[in-house]
C-alpha cells in the first residue's frame, strides 16, 4: 500500500527532499512520467514557497494517495503558519509576477491541478490543497478529503480510514487502533480490509464485523458512517473514542459513539440517526486531534474544499502524541 509521505520544510535544502518524496508517492501509485514531473514541478514551488517566503516560519507538506470510484490520484497539501498572502486573486492570475511573496507559482499549480482550493487568512498562514488524477473519475455527488498520519518517529499509521459507495449512499469507516507503530497499524488495516470487503452496507453490521474480524489484535476504535443524501440523514455507529461531527458555520453537533473496542470489550452497539443536507459537514477524527475546536474560528473555511479543512484543523489541532486523522466530507445536490 502506497504511504502517506509528510515533511517539514523551513530551508532551500528541504525542497530536494520534498520533490523526492512526492516522485516517490507518484511512483507508488503507477503515475506516469509527465504526470511525475508535473507532481515534482508543483511541489518544488510549493517547497520553495514554505522555505523562502514564511519570514523564516517554514510549514509541512503532506503527500496523499487518494481513490474515487476506482480511479487514483495524490493530494498535496502546503500548510503554513506564515505571513499569509494578501491577494490571491492576484497571485493566480496567469502571468503574473510574484517573486519574492508566498504566492509566486501559484497560477501554475493552479492550472496543472485536477481539483485545486486555498486559503490564506493574514497573521493564520496559508494552506493550499491540489489533487492530481491519474485519470478524471466520473462525477459524485460527494466531495471528500483526509489527512492520516502516524505520530512523529513511526513509518507505521495505527489510524486507517477508508470509503466504499453502497447503493444509495456512501459509506465512511475511521479505524484507530490502540496505541501507536505496527501491531495498531495491523488493527486498523484489519478494519479497513474487512469494511471494504464484506458487501454489507449497513453500518451497525459492520461495525460488528469489524469487532469479530479484529478478535485477536490489540483492537481499535471505530466509527462507519453512512451518509444519504436521497434520504437526507446520516446514520453512524462508534465504538471507542473516535470524534463524529456534523457541522454548519455556525452549528455543532457531536455524534454519539459508544464505549468499547472493537476486537476487545463491546456490550453493545447502536445506531444513531441524524438529518443531513448539502450544508452540512461530517468531520471524523481520531484522538491525535484535540476535540476543542470551532469552525467560528475560521471565518468562510467551512465553503472551501473538504481536504483543505481536513488539512486546517490537522496543522492547528494535531496532538503530536499520536497518531493523527481527519476526514471531512461534504455533499452537493448538483454532481461537482
Ligand atoms: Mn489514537
């Protein structure tokens, strides 16, 4: 499996490693050569960016892989805590010079990119987020976005989560297992393998697949969500501390999970129903994100691409102790 590839960058000698790493992810995932120097080309911009115009602050890079009904792609994320750009607009205008400001190259990033969002508030920092399909896939009613990282010092992730299309829904699992390095990295990929494999599209159903498969491991917290959006709700069950939420700019709403691990204790499991419309938002993380935060603080944040508010909420509220995963998800009533 392809692996998240994430990096500080505060020095002109980080960009090598940055364009490395992203060749690497590109390789992994079977791109082809244009695509890999167009991957490389757009992250020694953004390298360079982060090492050049943060005065001195640097940010991190987080390389992707990503899957849409079958087709693979690579979200990169640039996070900053620097300056901020004053005119984006500006900075994106085809042609435009920028040299010597955060925002030069940004038209060229913008142009290569399949999808493509930033946002950037003065004296809070930048975060730009482009995805590159290998090939476009067809139209969903879903968008969706995902940071998940292993605590700092560990190749394995003991966070996993994953996707699957049901007949008139979607279907979303966030597995942590307990503690972090490779036996809750086993945990979780159980979990994942076992949501994606079993032709089940209930999600109490499978959180108890879930629960027996992973008898054995040291086991995990886990959440599947089922989203509807012809039904307009949400229907989610949670075991373990896994954090649900469904949000609006100005709205929150904590879904319940119950106690328990999956693979260890469970006494029981619940489905909990709740109303959904294309203004809302589902955000699921783990424990590696801290649970005291508001969309109020980011003003427009909540309209912006779901892998440019995961990568958000990941750059300010990631615990460093663990390992860390946010996934949003957003609907449109039109296909996007
Ligand atoms: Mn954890």
């Amino acid at each position: 499996m392809a692996l998240t590839k994430h990096l500080y960058v505060k020095y002109d000698g980080d960009v090598g490693e940055a364009r490395r790493l992203a060749s690497a992810l590109c390789r992994d995932l079977d791109f082809d050569e244009l695509r890999i120097g167009q991957a490389a080309l757009m992250v020694t911009e953004l390298a360079t960016n982060l090492a050049r115009h943060t005065h001195g602050v640097g940010g991190e890079l987080v390389f992707s892989p990503v899957q849409q009904a079958g087709e693979t792609g690579i979200d990169l994320l640039s996070l900053d805590q620097g300056p901020g750009i004053d005119n984006i607009s500006l900075c994106l205008r085809d042609g435009h010079s920028t040299a010597g400001t955060l925002g030069k190259g940004l038209g060229r990033i913008q142009q290569l990119s399949s999808v493509f969002d930033i946002s950037s508030i003065p004296g809070q920092g930048t975060v730009l987020f482009s995805r590159l399909w290998k090939k476009l896939p067809p139209p969903s009613a879903f968008t969706v976005g995902g940071v998940c990282l292993p605590v700092n010092g560990e190749q394995a992730c003991g966070d996993a989560w994953a996707m699957k299309q049901g007949p008139d829904s979607m279907l979303f699992m966030l597995a942590d297992g307990l503690g972090h390095g490779p036996d809750a990295a086993a945990a979780s990929e159980l979990a994942v393998t076992t949501f994606k494999n079993n032709t089940s599209c209930n999600p109490e159903n499978l959180v108890q697949l879930i629960h027996s498969a992973l008898h054995g491991t040291r086991g995990a917290a886990v959440a599947v969500a089922e989203v509807s959006p012809q039904e307009r709700l949400v229907r989610y069950v949670g075991v373990g501390n896994i954090s649900g939420l469904m949000l609006t700019q100005e709205t929150t709403k904590h879904l319940v999970s119950l106690h328990g691990t999956a693979g260890g204790d469970v006494r029981k499991t619940q489905t909990f129903t709740y109303p959904w419309s294309d203004e809302t938002l589902l955000v699921l993380h783990s424990d590696g994100l801290a649970t005291h935060w508001s969309l109020k603080n980011y003003p427009g944040l909540a309209f912006k691409h779901p892998a440019l508010i995961a990568g958000v909420l990941f750059r300010n509220h990631q615990r460093l102790r663990d390992d860390s995963t946010v996934v949003v998800i957003k609907t449109s009533g039109s296909m996007s």
